[in-house]
C-alpha cells in the first residue's frame, strides 16, 4: 500500500528523516502561530516601514509560512522590490549578485542587504505562488550627522532608554536599535557596532481595535476627529503600521516630522571594543560508519570535496581612480563588500588608519564616520595618494585618490586683447585684475613639469604683458616685471592668461611667480607683466641664459 508514498510525505524507517520531518513541522506550526497572534482579530498582515543608514546592512525576512507537503513541490520564495524614486512603477525581481551586495538564504527565507544605497529605497515584499507576504518598506537615510553612545559610560542606561512626549498629537519619540555588527577583526581587538533610529508611536493607543473594522468604536472616534484632518492621518498612519514608523519616514505627515524634537533627533551609534578567534582552517570531513575519515578537504585553503556542493565565489576586489578638488569637502567611500556586516578597516600602504589617530594628527579635518567612510574637511593636495579598504583581514577594495588644485578670480572687466604674434615681440595692453586658474599641474593644455608654488592670496595689478619669440630675459632691476618661458601656439593669448600664477614663495604678492612648463608647441619666448601703474612700457635685452631677480 505504501509503495508509492513519496518519502517526503512518509519516510517509513528512515530515523534520520522521521527526526528532520518531525522538525520540520514543528517549524511549520510555530511560524503560523506567529503570524497568527502578529495580525491578531483583525485578519490583516500589516506592512512595516524600517530605515537604515547609508552605507550599513538591513534583514528582510520572509513572513510566509510553507508546509513541509509543499516545501518540495513549490519554486523557491521571489522577492521583488519597487523603488521610492521610479516613477514607472514597474516591480523588479530582487536577485543575488557578487556585485549588488545583497545576500539570499538558501531557501530564499531571507535576504541580507550590505552597503546599502539611497536607490535601494522603496518597497520590498516575497511570494510564494499566489501568496503574499508582508511589505517592507525602507526608507535609506543619507544624513552624515550622528551621535556616539557609549556603553562605558554611567549615563549609558540613561542614553538608550530615552523617551521624549509630544503632547500636542500624544506621541512618545525613542530610539531604536539595530542588533550588533560583527567584530571587525579577529585574533586582535576591534570594534563592533549597533545604530539607533529616531521612532514615534502614539502614547494612548488601544492595541487590539482595528481602524478598519466596522464594529470597532475607533470608527466613531475618527468621525469626532475629522475636525484635526492632520491628527486623523497620523493616527491612521501610526495603526497601519502597528503603532511604529521611523521619524524620517515619507508615511508621517509633513506637518508631524517637522516638530523639533523630531526634526532634530539625530541617529545614534553604538561603538564597544571586541575580540574574536580567527578560523585558521575549515575542514570539510566525510567519514563512514564506524567514525573512520574517508576523505578530507581543508576549505580555507580552497580545496573542497567533490560531494560538497560549489562554493560561492567571493566578490571581486574593486578598483577606482577618483579625481576631485581641492578645498572641497570630500567622502571616500569604499567601492567593494564581503558581503558580510564586519565594519571596514582602511589602510595606506600597510599601514593601518586608526581613526583617532588620523583626527588628532588632523586637527579634526579628517575623520572617520560612523559608516566607517573618510571625510575629508576640506580636501588638500596632500591627501592624494592609495587607500585600500578591507574586512575579516581581506582586501575588498582599493581607490586611488588624486586631488586637483583650483584657484580662481573673477575678472571685475572684459579682457581686450588686440595685437598680433610677431617675430621679435607683441604688445598686449590690459588694465584688468589678473584672472588664474590651476588644475593638477596642467594649464591650458601645457603640461606643467616643475617650477614654484603660488603661496599668496593677495591679486596683482595687470597693466601690460609682453611676449617675446625664440628666448631671451627681461631685466628686473626694480622687481616690476617678472620674466618667465612658456609655450607659444595658436591659443598663445589663452595661454599667457592662464600663466597669470601669483607670487612666488618669497614674492608676497608683488611679482608673479616662475613656472616651467614641457612640451612646446613652437618656441620659447618671454612673458613679461608690468605692475606699476607707472611703467607703461620697458625695454627688453635679449640674452643667452634669462635671468630676473625676486622684488
């Protein structure tokens, strides 16, 4: 009679499977039994609305419960995600990928997202054939403005059980918090982290009356309310949600999240220090009856054995070359994940970046957030170089970071120039202040291969600026004019205006500074620039080697 009952049905004498069966169910009766007192009399499987840091990780969890009949017969569990920013509508199936950061169980049940981005905000939900699950909806929080808690401290209760009233809409606000990261390294001591979310909930809510449901006397409580419409939504809103929503999110109205006790109620990190074991070797072992290694296969060191099945191929270490301006405020993100939540740990050269360390020896215009990303307050030459970041000791990502430098003064008139090249000089007549601009030793095109660093902000007077063909110098006797090679082409007159560079290290202001520069496009001349108001014109004495003295 039982000939043809599948094993996942009845698995006769088979212990091994009575036992996993056995478990299976009792897996199968404690989710309906969750799901069952979590909607309650109202029947209704409510949506929760979750936000998370820029940068961090959040878990979705699949509230679908699968009877071990179907667990075999039915596909896996589809997530599928709708963003907050797209205006199409359209829903996207989410799916793993080395790349994208996300991370599903193997039955599908969960999904980890690490390093999450501002457009993976939106509305997330599972399916199961025709059913479907609760929605999430998350909302991604890119304010760099945080506050530390720290645990060591005897305020420390204090800080975490915090709660503050709104009277006016009988709110309580209070800070949520995520579970602990994992220790951000091993066999040495480090750091792991937890963040807590400004939420509202309203203080006099009675927990087992639906708003929606007809016999429920919160009905008639809406109808005595409609004259506060602002009240009314933010109840209904507050009910939707089962009494808790994030201070930031898009479903509390405008009005609401701009009281100051929400509008200003920062998120909060939670740093302690940690210390944890490396796992030097996992050994994958197969063994027969009597307890006797059959076969065995060390997987840190990337052997594996034929009957394990294949392993997931860690992500790529990601490379980036960024260029940006100096004086600017800067973030270094790192561009790659393990896929894992262990904070990152960046480094130039070997050499590890302690964030203490780096905001001391900065005077706090570098420092490291929260997010474990490089702020830079502002921008300087000197911090251009190679950083690497990694997690669990392995690299995961490297940025070469190079800063271009860029001053520039706004002309107060238009500049005349009128006047050809010719072979032995060209006269060009201004009376404007100079405009200059330098970008990552290149100007105008002409490469820039050494020469004194402008060290003065205060503007020069431009009267006039000679050039002159095939070399020679300009007599500085009186520390008025400052000579200096440069390239000559077609666009000579841009390139003169672009190597209009202030003072040198010792000039101060009053003359301008030497430059050379590669790669000519015709010959050498002679730029010279009259600062006194005095000098219309001088005279020039061609020599073999130039030569001009510093004012």
């Amino acid at each position: 009679i039982l000939l043809n009952v599948d094993e996942y049905e009845y698995p006769k004498t088979n212990k091994i499977l009575r036992q996993l069966y056995k478990q299976q169910w009792l897996d199968y009766y404690k989710c309906l039994k969750e799901i069952y007192a979590d909607i309650k009399q109202d029947r209704i499987t409510y949506p929760k609305a979750l936000i998370a840091l820029e940068g961090t990780f959040v878990t979705l969890e699949c509230q679908i419960c699968i009877s071990p009949l179907e667990m075999h017969t039915t596909s896996l569990i589809d997530w599928y995600f709708n963003s907050s920013s797209s205006s199409n509508g359209k829903n996207s199936e989410v799916k793993s990928t080395l790349h994208n950061g996300i991370v599903n169980s193997p039955d599908n049940r969960y999904i980890i997202m690490y390093n999450i981005k501002l457009e993976q905000a939106g509305a997330y939900w599972c399916e199961v054939g025709y059913t479907v699950g609760s929605i999430y909806y998350l909302h991604v929080d890119s304010n760099m403005e945080t506050v530390n808690v720290y645990p060591d401290k005897a305020s420390y209760a204090l800080q975490v059980a915090l709660v503050k009233n709104v009277p006016a809409y009988k709110l309580k606000v209070y800070t949520t918090w995520t579970t602990w990261s994992s220790c951000s390294t091993c066999d040495a001591v480090g750091i792991k982290l937890r963040y807590g979310y400004c939420t509202v909930s309203l203080s006099e809510m009675l927990e087992h009356k639906s708003f929606i449901n007809k016999n429920a006397p919160i009905m008639n409580k809406l109808q005595h309310m409609k004259r506060d419409i602002k009240k009314v939504q933010l109840q209904m809103a507050l009910m939707l949600f089962k009494n808790k929503l994030p201070c930031k999110s898009r479903f509390l109205p405008e009005q609401v999240r701009l009281i100051p006790v929400i509008k200003n109620k920062r998120t909060e990190i939670m740093k302690q220090y940690c210390k944890k074991k490396c796992q030097k070797n996992i050994i994958f072992e197969v063994r027969d009856e009597k307890g006797n290694i059959l076969e065995s296969a060390n997987n840190s060191a990337g052997i594996f054995s034929m009957i394990q099945e294949m392993p997931e191929p860690l992500p790529s270490i990601a490379r980036s070359v960024v260029y940006e301006k100096h004086d600017k405020k800067f973030k270094l993100v790192c561009p790659g994940n393990l896929n894992t939540d262990v904070p990152i740990v960046w480094r130039i050269d070997d050499k590890t970046i302690i964030p203490s360390h780096i905001k001391f020896q900065s005077n706090g215009r570098i420092h490291i957030n929260s997010q474990m990303q490089i702020l830079f307050e502002p921008l300087k030459i000197g911090d251009a170089n190679i950083y690497s970041c990694w997690q669990n000791d392995e690299i995961i990502g490297i940025i070469k970071l190079i800063v271009i430098g860029e001053i520039e003064f706004k002309l107060n008139h238009h500049v005349i120039l009128m006047g050809a090249i010719v072979k032995k000089i060209l006269i060009i007549t201004t009376i404007v202040s100079p405009t200059f601009r330098i970008e990552g030793g290149i100007i105008s095109g002409v490469k820039l291969a050494g020469g004194s660093i402008p060290l003065t902000s205060n503007p020069v007077k431009l009267l006039t600026v000679g050039v002159f063909g095939k070399g020679g110098a300009c007599d500085c006797n009186d520390g008025a004019v400052t000579a200096m090679p440069i390239s000559v082409g077609d666009l000579v007159l841009e390139i003169i205006m672009s190597f209009l560079l202030l003072g040198g290290i010792n000039s101060g202001g009053s003359t301008l500074g030497i430059a050379y520069f590669s790669n000519a496009l015709y010959t050498r001349c002679i730029a010279y620039i009259i600062t006194k108001l005095s000098k219309k014109e001088m005279e020039i004495s061609f020599n073999t080697n130039m030569y001009c003295k510093n004012s």
